[in-house]
C-alpha cells in the first residue's frame, strides 16, 4: 500500500513536469494548432465510428465524412509540424 501511494505520487509529480516542461518554452501559437489536431483526431475517431455501424446508402454519406476528418486533421498535424520546424518550440 505504501508502495503504491509513492508511486502515485511519483506519477503525478511526473506528470506536471511532462505538462510544463522547464526547458520547453510555451508557446500560445502551438498549443492552439495542438489542440486543433486534439480536436480535428477526436472528430476522425468518431466518423470512423459511426462508418463502421453505417449500413447502405448510409455508409457512402459516412465514408465521404470520415475521408473530410481525415484531410482535415491531416492539414492540422501538418501545421503543427510545421510550426515546430520553423518555431523550435517544440
Ligand atoms: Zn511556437
């Protein structure tokens, strides 16, 4: 039990560090485009959901929308990597 408690605390104390790193500068410009591509994967996630349960004339409607997440969270990832290569915010 002890264990476990320590090592819970080592996780979260971890996790704050991953969430602001001391050597990463923060960057508004970069946490919008990733939370674009946060957003934009969210969207695809569930077009591809809702392909696989379409059935018929539904499933043409489906694909069409899961092939427009797709491109789009595509162009997001791409803006991002984008920026980091020019920004070195990253
Ligand atoms: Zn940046």
């Amino acid at each position: 039990m002890q264990t476990l408690l320590l090592s819970d605390s080592f996780t979260l104390r971890y996790h704050r560090l991953q969430v602001s790193p001391v050597d990463v500068p923060s960057c508004r410009a970069r946490e919008i485009l990733q939370a674009r591509v946060r957003a934009d994967l969210k969207v695809y996630a569930e077009a591809v959901n809702s392909l696989q349960r379409s059935v018929g004339p539904e499933f043409k409607k489906s694909q069409k929308a899961a092939e427009r997440a797709r491109l789009a969270f595509e162009t997001a990832g791409k803006k991002l990597a984008d920026h980091l290569a020019s920004h070195k915010c990253g």
